[in-house]
C-alpha cells in the first residue's frame, strides 16, 4: 500500500479535479452583529435612529447583544467613525461632535440597506457589467446566441465562424482540393438586448399598517432591492418609484429608507396616470409598471381639483375610472403587474377586471413571498420584448 502523501500534513485533500478545504465559518465582530439587527430595525422605524436605538436596548436587555467591553454607546461611536451617522447641527450651532445632537443617517447608511435589501430578497447576486437585458429574439445584438445561419451580405466579418465555416468547406469540397466559397461561411447569431423602463408604484394609504399587520416595511424593501438590483446590475435600465394615497407623487431612490403611510385613502387612478406620465418620456420600448397595494381604490380627484372618496365597497365610478387608465395603458403598450397583498374574494374580482383591461398580469401574495415574485416577474419581463 502507498503511503499518503498528505498524511500528517495541513495540504488539502485532492480529488481528480477537486480541491477540499477545510470550512471555517467567518467569526463577526461584535459591530457586525449589532449592525445586523440595527439595519434592520432602521428600516422598520422608516430612519428614525433614535427609535431604531431604543429598540436595540431594549433587545439588548433581553438577549445579552453586548458585553461589558463593548456597549450600545460604543457601537453608536462606530456608526459614527465609520460614517453610517452624522450628528446633525441644532439652530444654534451647537451640537456637532458634543454627543448632545440629533443623529441621523448618512447617505453610506442608505445604500447599505439596499445593497442588505437585495441580498435579502434576490440572494446574492453578482454585477452584470453589459447591464442589458436579454430577449429571446436573435438578430443584430452583441452576445452570441449558439446558433448559426448562412452568411448574407452586409454581415460583419467578425461575425462570421471561421471553425464552422472551415468545417463546411471540408464537407462541401474535401481536404485534397480545399477552398473556401461564400457558401461555406456561416455567421453566429447573436442575442438582442432590451433596455427596460420600469415605474414602481408603492401604496402608502392607511390600510397599509391596519389590522396589526406592517405592510410598507416589506414593500419599502422589495423597493429597496429592486433599485439596487436596477442601479447595479442592469444600469442601462431605469427606475422610477412613486407613491399614492389621496394623491400620487415620485420619489427618489435614496427616501425610501423614510417611508412611511399617511391618513390617506387610496388614489389608484392618480398613480396610474402619474406612471404613465413618467414612462412617456422613456425613450425605450420596453416599458411596465409594477404596482403593489393592499387595498381597494377609494379615492379620485374630480375635474374641479376636489376629492371623491368612497371607502365603502367599490364605488362604481372610481373603479370604472380605474379600467379606463388601465386600457389607456395597454393602448400604450405598458404591462401594469398587481401585486395584492390582501385576500378579499371581491378585491380580487377587481383585480381580475383590471388586469383584463390591461391585458396585464396580477398576483395575490402574502408579505413573505412578495420580493421573491418582483425579482421573478421583472427577470422574464427582460427576456422578452413587451411590444
């Protein structure tokens, strides 16, 4: 018997193809732990630091978080070191590094939490550097496709296979007398690449935070990873994010750690047409929007600038209003995607018309599942052309 050669050894152990090392998990800092549970927290508290901290002390009390060596104070002056806080200026000057401040979070801070956002809900996904997206149509584009046609004028020359137009020419002409015809090459097709518009609508009415269920933390980070997964992944892409209540207004990527529900009933139509507002100006053909909402539509702004509310039942004219916009979408070749997050059996059927209208899609999902079906739906949208 041959002796191991590894035996008594650190070497790692080899396999024909392989090689297997030891795992040893990655031991976290005792701020690392903290800013675990304090990000998470931050974002439920929709950037208060203040409540955010009261919280982890609280926890901290009941699980032992943090050590005589290292205390809630001690992390705080590494959020600051570290440049997650700043300690803002009080009118009268003071405040700046005396430790009596105001703390509130930095930009650092904020795309922390979209970067954790996505890792969350669409796993760790790794950057695409062409930040395009794919279609399932060949034609002029710059990724190979692994199919193979003949060669027509016009082609570029650094299109053509010169392995499979050598192979037919062997075919086609034999070794002995080899020579190389027009009708021998073969071009690689190549995959066309979609630029994708998308405008996030995100329901911010009352109901969100009714009936002890928090709504507007999950679709806060749903909104959170998409931007990053956009920003970062498909940068060629764009996204646009607005809310609605009793009205409808854009915000920018870096508030969504800030939002919060209002006093408000649900606007439908003033998102919709706002969205469509916004996807108007996209040069790009592919557009869609993504609406997610818990609620019926209780709420339109009439001709004279006043409101029409209605929250009991659906009110036949604002629902009517709301199947018009989502017509005048589908004229305008924008997919709008319901994403319910409420069981209703007469919530759906509106669902279900509106989406007819629209020639659309919806689905009725719980919180838990929600990112994960956005993630799917925006990732076979981009495969396929929507006009």
């Amino acid at each position: 018997m041959k002796k191991n050669p590894y035996a008594g050894s650190k070497a790692p152990l080899r396999s024909t193809g392989f090689v297997f090392t030891k795992h040893i998990p990655k031991k976290q800092s005792p701020f690392e732990k903290l800013f675990e549970i304090f990000q998470e927290l931050i974002t439920h508290t929709s950037g208060d630091f203040d409540e955010a901290i009261d919280w982890l002390r609280q926890l901290d009390k009941e699980y032992e978080l943090t050590t005589d060596d290292y205390t809630i104070d001690d992390f705080i002056e590494e959020l600051k070191a570290k440049g997650y806080i700043r300690e803002e200026i009080r009118p009268d000057g003071t405040g700046e590094g005396d430790g009596k401040g105001k703390n509130s979070i930095t930009e650092k801070l904020e795309r922390s939490l979209r970067k954790r956002a996505l890792e969350q809900i669409f796993g760790k996904l790794k950057r695409n550097a062409s930040g395009n997206h794919k279609t399932k149509y060949t034609g002029q584009g710059d990724e190979q496709a692994g199919e193979y046609r003949s060669y027509q004028f016009g082609d570029a020359l650094d299109r053509i296979s010169m392995t499979e137009s050598l192979k037919n020419a062997q075919v086609n002409h034999g070794i002995s007398d080899f020579h190389l015809t027009e009708k021998d090459l073969v071009v690689e097709q190549t995959m066309f690449k979609a630029q994708m518009s998308t405008v996030l609508m995100i329901d911010i009415s009352h109901s969100m935070i009714l009936y002890g269920e928090d709504r507007i933390t999950p679709a806060k980070k749903v909104a959170m990873a998409l931007s990053e997964l956009i920003t970062t992944r498909y940068p060629k892409d764009t996204l646009d994010i607005l809310v609605f209540g009793n009205d409808a207004w854009p915000i920018k990527i870096k508030d969504l750690p800030y939002l919060n529900v209002g006093p408000y009933h649900t606007n439908t139509v003033a998102g919709l047409q706002l969205a469509m507002d916004m996807l108007r100006r996209k040069r790009n053909t592919n557009k869609q929007i993504f609406m997610i909402t818990d609620g019926k539509p209780s709420c339109m702004q009439l001709p004279d600038g006043r409101y029409y509310k209605n929250s009991a039942g659906l009110d036949p004219h604002i629902v009517s209003k709301c199947y018009t916009m989502a017509r005048q979408a589908r004229k305008l070749h924008i997919p709008i995607t319901t994403f319910m997050i409420a069981s209703d059996p007469y919530l759906q059927q509106f669902v279900d018309n509106f989406t007819e209208a629209n020639q659309g899609k919806a689905f009725y999902t719980g919180l838990k599942g929600l990112g994960e079906m956005i993630f799917t739906d925006y990732e076979n949208n981009r495969k396929k052309k929507l006009r």
